[in-house]
C-alpha cells in the first residue's frame, strides 16, 4: 500500500492531568513525553494525536474537550474520567 494515499487515522484525548502534556517554560508549548502511555497507545495505532485534555479538568470541561474534538472526525477517542 502507497503511504502517500494512507490517510493518517487520528486519536482523540480528553481528560484531566493524567492525560494532558506537560508545559515548557520556554515556550508554553505542550511537550510530550514518548514514555507517555497514551503516546504509545498512539504509535500502536499508527495515529496523530489531538490532545485536549488539561490539569484540573472538571467533568464538565471533559466534556467540552470531547464536543470540541468531535468537530476533527477523530478515528479514535480516549476519555479519562
């Protein structure tokens, strides 16, 4: 299979601090770490990641991450509650 016609699937994460990257305090960028289990989860799955998840989520903006992160048609979707 030509990987220049593969779409890319793409994975979608929602969640508190267990999921969210961690902040650089050179550039406020996410960085994440390749340990990161959902980081392998996407590389398992051959996946980009769209990760909105963020410390000190509530339920609530959980699930404002999800309805905001449907809009991207993800392939996959990891909610941590």
């Amino acid at each position: 299979m030509n990987n220049s016609t593969t779409k890319q699937k793409k994975l979608l994460i929602c969640g508190d601090s267990f999921l969210a990257p961690t902040k650089s305090v050179d550039d406020n960028k996410g960085i994440v770490p390749e340990w990161a289990w959902w980081s392998r989860l996407a590389e398992d799955l051959n996946s980009h990641v769209i990760n909105l998840s963020i410390s000190g989520a509530s339920n609530f903006n959980i699930f404002l991450q999800l309805e905001e992160g449907l809009k991207q048609n993800p392939d996959y979707v990891l909610i941590l509650l």
